[in-house]
C-alpha cells in the first residue's frame, strides 16, 4: 500500500474546524478529516479523484 507523505489542507476550508487534507502518492490521492487525523483515510486513484473535482467545478455533484 503506497505512503501517503505529503498532506496539504483545502484552500476552500472555511475554518479550522471545518477541513479536509489532501495527500497523494503515485497511484493513490488520500483525503482526510483534518480534526480527525487517526479517523481514517479516503484513498482513491488520481484519475477518480481528477473525474470528482471536475465535477465539483462544473456544479454537476448534487
């Protein structure tokens, strides 16, 4: 399983409170709960990670 090494916080995040962190690898985009570190990691691959902020950015995800 790839090492997530670096992680960087959503320049969206409203507050600190509120934020998720991005981390990637060569195969894998991890996303995190920023409050919540040890709670678990969201890992998908950078292609379904690219489809999903498409989507965002395009106001198709409801």
């Amino acid at each position: 399983m790839a090492v997530l090494q670096y992680w960087r916080k959503s320049s969206r995040s409203a507050t600190e409170t509120n934020c998720v962190e991005i981390g990637t690898a060569p195969d894998i985009v991890g996303i995190r709960d920023t409050k919540n570190r040890d709670g678990g990691t969201l890992r998908v691959t950078p292609a379904d990670f690219a489809a999903f902020l498409t989507r965002i950015k395009t106001e198709r995800l409801h």
